[in-house]
C-alpha cells in the first residue's frame, strides 16, 4: 500500500513542470547560475533538466534542478525555443 501511494506521487511530482515551463533557479541553490529563468525541456519526478543562455556569454547551458532548488514563474509562448 505505502509504495503504491509512493509511486502515485512520483507521477504526480513529475506534472508539477511541465516541458515549456520557465523555472527560476534559487540562488542560494547555485551561486553562479541562482536567480537564471530556466526553460524545462524534460519534467523528471525529482525536478527537471533544461536550458538558458548564460549570464555572461550566448553560450547555451543545459542544465538539471530538483523541485526543492527552483520556482516556476511562467511558461513560455512559443514551444520550439531552444
């Protein structure tokens, strides 16, 4: 019973993010990448892996952050970004 109540909310963690959600990183979290808006590129059940443009060059990261280091604020408008 516990591990199938388990398994229930895995799957539900995972819809949290949703892929084309903007998630910003907690700075306290990473003190070189906190405080960047991160596009979600594939919701996991412990947060998401990602992407944004580096704060001090063009060059694309990609990036992975669990559920507890970051907050969604918003979604993106078109869905073939990145």
């Amino acid at each position: 019973m516990i591990v199938q109540d388990f398994e229930k909310i895995r799957k539900n963690l995972s819809q949290i993010w949703k892929k084309g959600d903007i998630v910003q990183i907690n700075p306290r979290h990473d003190p070189i990448f906190g405080g960047c808006l991160m596009i979600v590129d594939e919701p996991k059940t412990w947060g998401a892996i990602g992407h944004f443009r580096s704060p001090d060059d063009e060059d694309l990261i990609h990036y992975r952050v669990s559920i507890n280091n970051a907050v969604k604020v918003g979604r993106v408008i078109h869905e073939n970004l990145g």
